[in-house]
C-alpha cells in the first residue's frame, strides 16, 4: 500500500477525537485489545513477523498530514518500527498501559506489550490509533499477525465510494446531517460534567463476563424485545436505561440522551480495506420518558432507526465526514460540539459483535480471553463497547476518572449486567 491513502471522513473523526482527548490531557483516542494467552510467545518472532508486513505495507508507520485532503504520509527512514516490550506482570499494569500515548504525529500507530506471568502464560496488549482503522479492521490485522497463512486482503486503494456524487448534491446530503443535529440541539443533552476535578486525565474500564447460558438468556431477550436486530438493539437499549438511572443517582438530570451508534460499512463477506475506519454514525436521541424501561426504550429506537435509514441518513454521515475533512482539526470539533451545544453526545457505544474467529490462537498459542477497550472524551465520561468471544459476551465499561469513580463506575457496571440478564 502506498502512503498517500487518503484519510476517509470516519479516520479524520477519530484523528477529531485524538485531538480532543489530547488537548484536555489525555493520552489520546488509543484503541486496546487484550489477549490472555495459554503460553508466553516470543518476542522476536512477533517482531520479525511484524516487520515483514510494516515493510509491505508502509501505512503501519505512516503520519497523518495535509490539511486539505489529509493523508497518511510516509515518516522518514529514521522513524523506528512498531515497538514490542516485554514487561514482567504486575497489578493494574494493562490499565496503566491504556494511559499510555502513542506518539501519532511522528508514525507510532501502533504498539506490542507481552506481559510475562509467573504461571508461564503471558497477556499480549495491542494498542493502536484510532484513526489508523477500527475495531474489525484491528481483529483482522491481529488475526494476520498471529496466522501467516491468512493474507492481507487487497489494501492498494482507498475506501470505496458508493456514487460519485456532485458537489451540490454532496453538500445537500451534508447539510441534512447536521439539520438532525440541530435539531436534536433545541433540546441538548447535558452530561453530568467534570465532577473530579482534581482526578488525573486517565481512563479506566471494568469488564464484565457471561457464561455461555447467561449469553443464550440474554440473546433470547433480545430476540423477544428487539426482533430482527435483537442483540445490538437490545444491548443499545439496555446501555442507554442505565445510563438514565445513573444520571439519576448523580444527581445530575439532562431533557434528552445522544447516542451514535456506528454502522459498519464494509461490503457483507469482506475484511477490507483493513486500514480505515469503515463506519457511518447514525444519531439517535432519547428522552427520559423513553427510558423508564428496555422495551420503551427500543420502541424509540427502532422508530429512529427506520425513519433515518428512510431519510439516507447513513449517506448523509458518509458525505459529511467527507466535507469535514477540508477543515482543519480545532475548527472541525468546534463545530461538532457547537451543534450540541457544547457536547459531543451522552454515551459512547460500540457493538462489535462476534471476535475474529482466527483470534482463538496467536502465534500458534492458544488465545485463552479477549478484551476491548476504547476511550472516551471526558464529555460524557463514559462508553460501552459489547463483543462476544467463543459464544460468550463480553463488555467492557469505560469511564473518565475526571467524570466518574471507580466506584460509580462499577455501580454503572454491575447494573448494566444486571439489567441484561432480568430487562
């Protein structure tokens, strides 16, 4: 691949986002993935096979640049290669690594931690930019460096666009993207704001586990309540009732939630291209009485759902993201959070689905768990991402420690799971 892929619209929203979380302290909008593997793998067999494929495909230590049409740019001969440390293990160290910056700017998109555990089995972290691809780009990537008989997909060309459109029509699909924002905006969201002040700019996540009948249990709920798109409506709705209630219980009521929900927008069947984010954001917004329980809750969102697909709302995302990409990065989030008032929405969720199936070994050991983490702007605070791995779900609950405590967040955790398993 060369290193002149232009950045899509949803790449220059995550690069908006590292931005932000940057310029409030934070380590940036870094992305992990967690294996818990059954032995130790060697270090020197995941550089070699990492070098092999950063040497065939550039853009794995590429900058981004440009400010009118960014692009990622080949970093120069003296930009080293991804890093891969050895650590021995200690308490707390996969969150304290999550806190940890890539450095972005200068072509680090991505890292290697292999923590080594006194029982010979070994937890390996994969941190990556979130501008670099998203969560189902990252699987495959991971899959193809832990099996080198999977080949990478062909990746020598940029995200593919349905239409060409022209420029009025472009910016007539744009401009019905941010009506709906503008309207949401009359009656904004209010997150319950920066509560710790003096809380460092970290990021913490809690992971809750379902047996395999726990999962069947709440997959038949969501098959009762959500009908074709049972899970992820399911899970969305559930996310976004508890989110009220801790509202709630913080004493801090809002007139309304935002929740984007991303939509995948790789043809059905494919993996690539690998290095891009391939999603549009469909706005879903949500009163309080909406939420007094899961079925009310998906009655909203089903109703929003159809209504913005009727409208190509999806494609209205897509050509905005395009549009906003002209801007520069500090104007960009201006405007996203102006429309807002302030916000950027009320909750981030994600819904990645079942792992990568090649994910059950790596480098020829079995993978034994499997985590996913992202982070969250300090406004809101607070994410949700569901995965399921081996049939069983899996979430993983983000906070900002500025926004939320441990405790709060583990409360918000722990009725989360509850609500799933009894809605």
């Amino acid at each position: 691949m060369s290193g002149n892929l232009h950045l899509n619209g949803s790449d220059y929203l995550m690069l908006g986002f590292d931005h932000e979380l940057r310029r409030q302290g934070f380590a940036g909008n870094s992305c992990q993935i967690t294996l818990e593997l059954g032995a130790a793998v060697s270090p020197a067999a995941l550089r070699q096979r990492l070098t092999v494929l950063t040497n065939r495909h550039p853009v794995l230590r590429a900058r981004p640049g440009g400010i009118i049409f960014p692009k990622w740019k080949i970093a120069n001969g003296n930009t080293a290669y991804p890093q891969v440390r050895a650590h021995r293990h200690q308490p707390g160290l996969g969150q304290k690594l999550f806190n940890e910056p890539l450095a972005v700017r200068r072509g680090e998109l991505l890292r290697f931690d292999l923590i080594e555990r006194d029982d010979g089995r070994m937890t390996l972290v994969f941190t990556w930019a979130h501008a670099l691809m998203d969560a189902a780009g990252a699987e495959y990537f991971l899959a193809i460096l832990g099996h080198e008989e999977l080949p990478l997909p062909a990746l020598d060309f940029p995200p593919p666009r349905r239409t060409r459109l022209r420029l009025r029509e472009r910016f007539r699909l744009a401009w019905k993207y941010l009506h709906q924002i503008d309207r949401f905006g009359k009656i904004a969201p209010r997150s319950p704001g920066i509560r710790n002040p003096g809380a460092p700019a970290q990021l913490r996540y809690h992971v809750e586990k379902f047996t395999a009948e726990e999962t069947a249990r709440i997959r038949a709920h969501g098959q009762r309540l959500g009908g074709v798109l049972g899970d992820a409506q399911f899970h969305a709705a559930a996310a976004m009732v508890e989110l009220h209630q801790l509202h709630q219980r913080l004493g801090a009521p809002t007139p309304s939630y935002v929740l984007p929900v991303a939509v995948g927008l790789r043809p059905k069947g494919t993996s690539g291209p690998v290095f891009s984010n391939q999603i549009s954001m469909l706005m879903l917004q949500f009163f309080p009485d909406q939420l007094e329980s899961v079925a009310t809750a998906i009655t909203s969102l089903k109703k929003q759902t159809a209504e913005a697909l009727r409208a190509g709302l999806l494609d209205s995302g897509v050509e905005l993201g395009k549009i906003s990409s002209l801007l520069p990065l500090p104007i960009y989030m201006a405007i996203l959070k102006q429309g807002l008032r302030g916000e950027i929405c009320s909750l981030f969720y994600g819904d990645t689905a079942a792992v990568n199936p090649h994910l059950n070994s790596f480098l020829g050991v079995t993978v034994e768990d499997f985590t996913h983490a992202a982070p969250v702007t300090p406004a809101p605070g607070i994410g949700v991402i569901f995965y399921s791995f081996r049939g069983e779900l899996r979430i993983t609950v983000l906070h900002s420690l500025k926004v939320l405590n441990e405790t709060e967040a583990a409360e918000f955790s722990t009725r989360l799971r509850a609500r799933l398993l009894n809605p």
